[in-house]
DNA sequence: CGGAACTTTGATAACGTTCAACATTCGTGG
DNA sequence: CCACGAATGTTGAACGTTATCAAAGTTCCG
C-alpha cells in the first residue's frame, strides 16, 4: 500500500457513472456492465491523477472534489486549461492516441474519481455504438470550446478576455447578476494568459467604470454586461 | 441550376473517400457502401462551402484543392483556425452538436470536396463502429493540437510562436531545412494572433540572429532551430 | 493564531500595434 | 506572355497595452 499514492475501493462508489451525460441515456443492463468494470478511486488535495508523459490508460471521471487540468509548454510555462467539476471527465484525449498524455491532472482538492481502463471502454464503445456518437458529440463541445478560447487569445485584448470569462461565468451559473470565481485570481490569470497584477487592475478598472461591483475576493456582481463586453 | 453556386457532379469523383485516413482501413465493401452516398462538389476561388450559423448538415472531405477555416471573434475579428489539404476533413464540429456551424470555410482556389451528410454518415457509424474509434483519435488530435495552441497564446510571446510556428512546418515536411509557407504572411498573422508588420519585422529579426534566410517570399531556410525556439 | 499563499497598488520598461508611406508580388485580361 | 492594378509585404515612428519588479495588504488553512 505504501508504493500507492492513492487509494483504491473496490467495493461501491459506482455511481459516479450515473453522473456523465454521455452515460446516462443507457439502459439498465448497460449501466450495470459498465459499473462492473469502473473503479473508485481517491486523491489528496495536491496529488497528481496523471502528468505529462505518463502512459494514458484510463478515462477519469470526477466524483466529488474538483481537478484541475493544466499543460506546460514547449519553454515550461503553465497554463490552466479547464477545472473539472463533479461529472465531467478527462484521459480521453490520450485514450485513442498514441496513449501519452500531454497535460496534468491534479486534485485541488479530496477528490473522488471513477476510472475505466481503455480496454474496458474500446470493448463497450465497440459493443454499444451509440455511445460513441455521444462522445464524438462531447468532444466536438470542447473542440469548439478549444478554439473558441483560442480566438480569443488570438484577437482580444486582456480586458475582453476577462469580460467574456465573467460573462461565461453567468451563463453557467444561469444568469444570476452574481458570480462566484470558480478559482483563484492567479489561475485565472494563468487560464487567461495574463498575471495576477493585471487581473486586479482591470477588474479595478471595470468597477471604476460602473460594469461590476467586486463583493468579495470570490464574489462579483455584474452591473453592466453589456457596456463591459464592448469595452 | 442557377440558384446553386456549386458545381454537383452526380456521377464518378467518389475516390476521395480514400484520401482520408480515417477511412483507409475499410474493408472493399464498406468502402463501396460509403463511396455510395459520398457526393462530389466543386467551388470556386473564394466560394463559402459553409458559415457560420448555417446549419451543418454534412462532412465535407477536401479531394484537391484547399479550404480556409476561420471564426471571428464575439467582437468581430477573424481568425484563421486551419487550412485544409486534399485528405483532410471539416464539418465534424457541427456534425454531432446541434448542427449549426460556429466558423467559416472558403475554398482559397478551385477546389473539389466529398459530401457525406449527417444521417449516412451517423448510420454508417452505428454500422461499423470502428470508425467511430478512428474519429474519435482525430478528433483527439485535433483537440491536443488546438490546447497547443491555445496554450502557446496563453504563454509565448509572438517570437516564439512564430518559431514554433516554423518548427512545425519543418517536422510536417519530414525535417527538411527548407520550409515553404502554407500561407500569406497576412494569413499566418490572423493564425498566430498578430498583425502582418509584426510578422516581417520578426522575421527580419530572426535572419539577422542568424537562424533562418528568407529565401523568397514563401520559402525560408531554417539555420538554427534550437536557438530560435530559445528566443 | 501564525505563516504561506494570494492580492493589490505603484513605477518602470518591454513589447507589439497602429498608421503611413513605399516596395514587392500576384493574378487577370489583353 | 506581358502589363497593369490590386493585394500583400516591408520599414519607420509614435503610441498604447501589458509584463515585471517591488512592497504592502489580505485571505486562507493548518
């Protein structure tokens, strides 16, 4: 037990996969064959669900807790690239490549994961197709999504990117006129390829200008969308 | 015939379908049954094969001839996202989601497509579900390489990604010493996400480092890869 | 409660865009 | 095949934006 970093149950916990969109227009029957063979799997705050050049084998499906996706590049600078939340997922980007992954996987917190090797889910991808259209469907979600971003990097000054993220942020929190920073302003800053200084600045900008009002370090009401979008 | 800016050859042309990876592992008579519902199109220079907000309907496979793919940006600005060479595929984006394109694709020159649309191709995939797999590794790839980019954004300056830039095209033409540019200096600008006076004035700059020689407009001998990629 | 990590603010400097003028290349029709 | 016009590419100077460094303030977590 010492030579594992984390913990693993084999018993229950299985019902993680009841938590995946791209699971849960399965039967009964389907569902069950697939809890057989996913495993539960624990992490401490801090501990790595997999690194950068790790052999990829299995699709981690996140079951409490939250992990935090991020990449190095090519000259070792980090860049946060999504934080996952319960029922979303990750391995699958080395799952049907040449099985290395490109980015790490780290818990921000005590974090429960299901696991489902990649034999395991070729077998039941191939055995039930449809499930496969609902992947090809999620993986074109975050495509966009990627490029979306990518856009973004590409023709928008910091300002907008930060107004576009807050303005991201109310569309999933359903439009509440209060968001609540799903990370630190240095991890935004990271996911939004600028630095901690400059995010304090431009938000200091915005609620001088009367677009939010910053409640708490965690905590901004938006008083203008509209106007700041444009800025 | 008036009403359609394409040309559609109801005939013979169905040979692109072999053009694409993710096809060519097909056995005689699948390959048969996909080359049955492929069609042929032709557009012309500066034709739009499809718009964002058109609604996506179909897969289109590049035969001869290239396609420029770009978005704009929520502010309006343009941003090119690919450029398509005979083999290579769009279309999959909508493909899976709610079917409306979110970018643009333009035939830069005369340039000849496969069309296989939604409901053949999702049958086809239920059919054989291997395929599914294969797209599914292409659409891997795809997402790596836009998290690569998106990341070189998030944390390159434009010297460095204009050296990646030119380090990827080296690996593409198998490492040769010579690379010819895929694209107008103003093209590769929207690409790396700044402006065509950047792109030369680096450029300048990297031949008086001595790491590269502009040989022409379109052709640039790489001297010194590592110290470039160092910048 | 205390230390570490995060955040803010100010001053400064590096970086890249913009605008304008000129040069070159490309592509089309004669 | 050449000539011409349009599009693309280059160079310089000025400006705007954002990073960096430093120091002080705040929040978080054990």
């Amino acid at each position: 037990m010492t030579t594992h970093h984390h913990h693993h149950d084999a018993l229950g916990h299985h019902q993680c996969v009841r938590l995946v969109p791209i699971f849960n227009h399965l039967e009964d029957d389907q569902m069950n064959e697939i809890m057989q063979v996913a495993q539960s799997r624990q992490y401490k705050k801090g501990e790595m669900i997999y690194m950068a050049g790790d052999e990829s084998d299995a699709l981690y499906i996140v079951s409490s807790g939250k992990i935090r996706i991020y990449r190095l590049s090519e000259s070792g600078k980090e860049q946060l690239v999504r934080i996952l939340t319960p029922g979303e997922f990750t391995g699958e980007l080395a799952l049907f490549r040449e099985s290395i992954h490109t980015n790490y996987a780290e818990a921000m917190s005590n974090t429960q994961v299901c696991m489902i090797t990649r034999a395991d889910l070729q077998e039941f991808l191939l055995k039930y197709p449809s499930i496969s259209l609902k992947l090809l469907q999620e993986f074109s979600n975050r495509l966009d999504q990627s490029e979306t971003q990518t856009t973004r990097f590409a023709t928008e000054k910091v300002d907008t990117r930060i107004a576009y993220f807050l303005s991201d942020l109310m569309e999933d929190e359903g439009g509440s006129m209060i968001v609540d920073l799903p990370m630190t302003k240095k991890d935004m800053a990271s996911y939004l390829g600028t630095t901690p200084e400059t995010i304090s600045r431009k938000l200091a900008d915005f609620e001088d200008a009367g677009y939010i009002h910053q409640i708490s370090n965690r905590k901004i009401e938006i008083l203008d969308l509209d106007e700041m979008l444009m800025v």
